[in-house]
C-alpha cells in the first residue's frame, strides 16, 4: 500500500502541500486541467522553483488578477466543488475539509455552519489548494497519511475579522487531537488551510512509519524563517506495515495519596469514557512511600476527557501524556457452537493470514454465571476444541 508522511517541520499550509506533491512527482498540467473546471476564473496557477537554506522546493502560487472580495458561504464552496471535473471520492472529501472548518467555525462566531461565510478559506486561492491536494493524492496513488507534530507559531495577525492571535482560532479548534508544540517563533506556522487538510486526510501522527521510499518532495513557504528553512516534506513510498497501525495517547499519574477504594471505581469510569486499556502497577514513590501507577492509553481526540476524569476521580495534581503509534492484528466476534449454545469467540488474522480463535471474556463470564460452573472451564473447552 503506497503511503505518504508529512513532515512538518515549518508547519503547513495549503501551497506548501499542494507544491510538496507536485515536487513529490504530480503532473502539475494534470493539476492544471482539473483546476480549470472549477467555475470561477482571474487567476492563473503556477508552480516555480524555489530555494530555501541551500534545498530546491516546489512553490505552488495562485495569481489572481485582482483582489478578491467575495466572501463564500458552505453551500456555494460545495456548489463549487460538485461541478468540478473530478470524481466522486475527491469532491466528496474536499467538502469534508470545508465542512469541518465550517463547524468549527460556526463554534466560534456563534452561527451554525450553514450561516459561515469563509475570509480567507473562502478565497480561490484556498479552495484551490484544497481541491488540489486531495486530487493530487488520489492521482499519486497515496491511500494512507501519516504526519509528524505539528509546530505552532505565536504573536498576532491580521484577519477578515480583524487582529487575531497565532495560531488563529480556526486553526487551534481543527487541530483538536493532534500532537503540537510550541515552534518558539512569532509567525503563523500553521494556516486554517493547512490544519483542516491535515487534521481532516492524516490517518496518524508521530515519527516516520517503515516504509519503502519511492519519492520525496519539497514545497516551499512565502516567507524565510531565522532558524529553518520554510519547508514541507512529504515522503512516498510502499508501506512495510500493515494497516493497523495508528497513533494513540499515553496518559500516566502516580499515586500516593488516594483511597484505594477510590481505584477500581477509576478504572470502570475510564473504560465507561473510552479509554482502550488501563494498567495499575504497584510503584515506591519519594519518602519511599508505596503508590500506584496508572496508564492509560486512549484515542488522541478523546485525550482531555479522560485527563478529566483522573484529575476528578483521584487527588493526583498532575498528569503525564504523550503520543505513539501502535499496531494492532485484526479481529472480530464470531458465534461458534458450544456445549452450553451459540458462543462468541474472538477470530485474530496474524500478519501472515492465519487466523485462530480466542475466549471472549464476557461471552465466557455470562455462560459461567448463567449455567453455575468455573469461567476456567469454558475457557479449557475453547482452547482444545476450537482452533
């Protein structure tokens, strides 16, 4: 499976994407034709070499011929968008990127997503780049991306609706869920552009995944920065990993002063909030008093209301997190017949096709209580009779 890595090191905006593909290897008149059936027109495109602290890039321009003053609603980007030369899958998500900057600007203007009319996003220039990016990866053939941490800037900036903070409003809410840091330079690192494509096509987020490398690119920002070159790199090539790969959150605390009547309620609450797993270990903590450990490993986006229910649920006054990817092996629930009736049992595909059949801890606990006999040996009965 051919994947794609974003690694976002100045950021990302729309140009530097769509000038990193076709660096990476797009037909930029392929681009251009698709572009052009787009029902608006006064501007040309262009893509021009760029250098950048001693590295060639791609600089993806739009030139319009005079400034533009429309400011677009959803349902005419959409109406945009659906009479376009292109096919199904990339109209249908370009208008997912507009419809997640919609909602979430709508959040912060107070107005459903319907009533937004887009500034910037709205412009030819951002609808461009969005269409183009998400018809150059279907014309790359990339069906995964993954991206590193995303940098973010600081200071304030002008804006359709006036001065604002970096990194804008709409750039902070669409990168809910995704791994950031502080870049320490006062420039907007990150576009609105940029944070819903990348927030809205990245599968997963964290270091470089195993791959084979068959193409590298290099889309260039305007402006120079003082301490790395403007770049965006995307790396393409065959993936050397399944596709159960994704990226979770870590969560820990540690714990010396809680009621340990308090910890089994804290875990039920955990699970009952989504997290995929929690561990409680034994731990010596300062002044060699004993405590417990909690891990936690939950989804990035549901990461803040689990942090919620530690910092409510014990006395603990800090957390750790971080992020990391995970491989996981396909499974499912089947129903197999059993001594006792219509069991489920868990069916794992191993990474070399097999598979094999595994107790399901429910469907054995509800058997046990219901027929009065030991949990140990329904699962005995699986595991020698069922393979």
């Amino acid at each position: 499976m051919k994947r794609a890595y974003l690694d976002c090191f100045s950021g990302v905006s729309g140009d530097m994407f769509l000038g990193a593909l076709i660096d990476a290897g797009l037909i930029f008149e392929e681009l251009e034709r698709v572009i052009r059936s787009l029902p608006f027109d006064g501007y040309t495109i262009e893509a021009t070499r760029s250098m950048k602290n001693g590295l060639s890039a791609t600089r993806f321009n739009v030139i319009q011929e005079h400034k533009e003053h429309e400011h677009r609603g959803l349902t005419h980007i959409k109406e945009i968008i659906q009479s376009g030369d292109l096919s199904r899958d990339v109209k249908e998500q370009s208008i997912y990127v507009f419809e997640a900057i919609a909602r979430e600007e709508g959040k912060i203007h107070n107005k459903s997503p319907d009533e937004i009319h887009f500034h910037e996003v709205g412009a030819v220039d951002s609808i461009i780049d969005i269409v183009g990016v998400v018809f150059a990866i279907e014309a790359l053939g990339i069906k995964s991306i993954s991206a590193s941490r995303i940098p973010l800037g600081s200071g304030l900036i002008n804006s359709g609706h006036g001065i604002i903070p970096v990194p804008a409003p709409a750039t902070v809410a669409l990168l809910r869920g995704v791994p950031v840091y502080d870049s320490g330079l006062e420039f907007e690192m990150v576009t609105p552009t940029g944070a819903a494509l990348v927030s809205a096509i990245a599968d997963s987020f964290g270091t470089l995944p195993p791959m084979t490398i068959e193409a590298v690119g290099y889309g260039a920002g305007m402006r120079d920065l003082p301490d790395r070159p403007n770049l965006l790199r995307v790396i393409i090539g065959e993936s050397a990993q399944d596709k159960h790969t994704d990226t979770v959150a870590i969560i820990e605390a540690n714990l010396d002063d809680t009621n340990p009547e308090w910890v089994g309620f804290l875990m039920d609450r955990l699970f009952d909030g989504g997290a995929l797993d929690v561990v409680f270990c034994p731990i010596q903590m300062k002044k060699n008093r004993p405590g417990i450990q909690i891990q936690v490993i939950v989804n990035p986006d549901n990461l803040d209301a689990l942090m919620e229910i530690i910092f409510s649920e014990t006395t603990t006054i800090g957390a750790r997190f971080r992020y990391c990817q995970r491989r996981t092996l396909e499974r499912s629930l089947v129903e197999i017949e059993s001594p006792w009736g219509i069991m489920q049992v868990k069916k794992v595909i191993k990474t070399d096709g097999s598979s094999s059949l595994m107790p399901e801890y429910e469907a054995c606990r509800r058997i046990a209580e219901e027929k009065d006999i030991p949990l140990k040996d329904i699962y005995g009965w699986i595991n020698v009779n069922i393979k």
